[in-house]
C-alpha cells in the first residue's frame, strides 16, 4: 500500500463516519499522509483527525477514535493507533488483500455475520402495511445475523414511507428491491423501471455483476485457471492490461483498490444496516461493489496471447469473493442471485 493509497483509504473512513452521522463534517478533497517520524509508531501518520476536529465540533482524540474504528480492518492496515493529540499511525499488512480474499472465500454466504449484537433482543410491533412489514421483516434478518435475539410481538416501530408490494407485477426480487432500496423515510422506487435491463437500474447491475462472476468461472475453467490466491494482486492499479504489459504472462501488480474496500466494508455495512433498520444501506453497498466488479471483471481472465498465471488465478479468486458478497448481501434483502440473466 503507497501512502496515496492510504490516503484514500482514510478518505473512505471519514466517509463511512459522516455516512452512519458519527461525524458532521464535509469530506475534505484529501487526507495527509506521511512517513511516521523516528521513533514513532508504526509506518505512516496522518493528521486528518486535527483537522476535522474544530468543524465537528469534537475534540480531535474523538474524531481520531472514531476513524480508528473504521480504518482497522481496512485493507493493508494492520494496525492503528492515536498517538499524541489526535494523531493516526498505522502499521501496514503485507498482504492484506489476500487475506481479505480468503476470510470471504471461508465464510461463503455467511461472510459479514457475526455477533456484535449478541445479548440484544429486540421485538418489533407487527406492521398491517405491506412495506414496514417488509421492511420490517428484513431488519429481522440482519440483526439475528449479527446475533440479536429479534423478532416480532413487540412494541418498536420502524416508521415507513407506505408502499404496495407488488410481486404479482414485478415478481419477488423486483418488488422487494423497490420497497428496500429507498431509505424507509424515503418514498419506494417506481417498480416498472427494475424490470428493465440496464445498469441505469440498480437491481439488474448487482444482479448481472453476479452473474458475470459465474461465467468468469466458467471461462476461467475451460482455460484452466482457476481461483487461488496466490500474490497475484496489488491494491493500488486501476485496471485494464497489466503495467508494460506486452504479452507473455500477466504481471502481478493489478490493483483493485474500490473492489477490495467494498469487500472490506461488508461487514460493517450489514451491521450498521441492522443498527440503524436500514436495510437501503445494503443495497446500496451492493450496487457500488457491483461497480467496482464490473471495472475490474475485464482484467480477471488472460487476453490475447497472454498465458494463464498466478495473477489470473489471484484476479479470479478476488471476483469469486466478490460474487460472494453479492450473493450474500441480495439474500439478506430475500433477493435471488441468478448465474445467469
């Protein structure tokens, strides 16, 4: 990880923070990073907790307390800690994609469970309206995944925009979508445009991007690649062919900095979805990892004259986590994921 690939990272932290309101603050254009000084902890030090400190009106220890929290599983981050009035330092992976890859291909559909919420119990009042029972049910979902005793015959409400579901129309994974991927405050999507296949339409980009995972296999298969790990990823180059590429084996230097970030957020996401009874916050995860796939999907597999190599498996390996996640946030919205469309 280069210090500008730091940099976004960070970034992306202070984003997550405004994101869940823990700050309320502007995202700034950019994040210092620098060496950290001798003798002090680890390999890079930023001071972006100082400079968001006034303007959120918190003092800089808070604001670096709550970036802390966000940064430590990021990937190619080992470590971080506050040293002095509020600074980050950070000690670095030596192969954090990789294992961010293989923690996904372990837990499989369960990848983002855990037990964060385990002790909590909570019981929601069941909803007559056919869009707080939907939303409803599905907070249901997430939070037992996180380990909360939850169901129904309570008296907490999850307050809704009131909308029909319509599975007759648009079919399950349509209807479903359009009632969940609006914020509950927000009014529901309009059903006929999910039916269209575009990326334009959210539902249709998570689901294709899935489906191209599958068929990368596939393909990967009958070239006689298949996925592991092995190196063949960095995480700062955009995409497309390999740097000096000019045949002959790809090399090992392909970065996927968005798509490893989104894979590294899931499981915060699926737990700040069941916090907050947001399950929008899930779909919309869904369709930036989606993004960040389809980016990358056209560097997965030898082009050309290129010969199969450990990159190409470590590229097919990294989209194969990624299917994962799709797969795995679509099922906690009671969405299908098709190998094919």
């Amino acid at each position: 990880m280069t210090p500008a690939d730091l940099s976004l990272t960070v970034l992306h932290a202070v984003r997550r923070a405004v994101d869940d309101g823990a700050l309320r603050v502007d995202v700034p254009p950019g994040a210092k990073v620098e060496r950290a000084r001798p003798g002090g902890v680890g390999e890079y030090a930023s001071n972006i907790a100082l400079t968001l400190a006034r303007p959120a009106g918190r003092t800089a220890l808070d604001v670096a307390g709550i970036l802390r929290d966000r940064l430590q599983d990021a990937p190619g981050v080992r470590a971080v800690e506050i040293t002095g009035p509020g600074f980050l330092n950070f000690s670095l992976r030596t192969d954090a994609a990789g294992d961010l890859v293989r923690a996904v291909r372990a837990a499989g559909a369960a990848y983002g469970h855990g037990t964060a919420l385990a002790g909590t119990a909570v019981r929601f009042a069941e909803p007559a309206e056919p869009r707080a029972a939907l939303v409803t049910g599905t907070v249901v979902r997430l939070l037992r995944a996180q380990g909360a005793d939850a169901g129904l015959g309570g008296t907490e409400r999850i307050h809704v925009v009131p909308g029909a579901y319509d599975p007759d129309a648009l079919g399950t994974d349509a209807a479903r979508w359009a009632l969940l991927r609006a914020a509950p405050q927000d009014r529901p999507l309009d059903g006929p445009p999910l039916l269209v296949q575009h990326e334009r339409n959210g539902l249709f980009k998570v689901r294709y991007a899935y489906s191209r995972v599958r068929r990368l296999l596939v393909n990967g298969a009958q070239l006689g690649v298949h996925p592991s790990y092995e190196g063949g990823l960095h995480p700062s180059y955009g995409g497309g062919a390999s740097p000096g590429h000019g045949g002959g084996d790809a090399s090992p230097g392909i970065e996927a900095p968005a798509l490893l970030d989104h894979l590294g957020d899931h499981p915060a996401v699926l737990l700040a979805a069941a916090r907050h009874r947001a399950p929008d916050r899930v779909a919309r995860h869904l369709e930036g990892t989606a993004d960040a796939l389809l980016a990358f999907q056209h560097t997965v597999l030898p082009l050309g004259d290129e010969k199969p190599s450990a990159a190409h498996r470590s590229r097919l390996a990294l989209a194969e986590a990624a299917g994962t996640v799709l797969a795995g946030g679509l099922s906690a919205l009671g969405i299908s994921a098709p190998d094919r469309i």
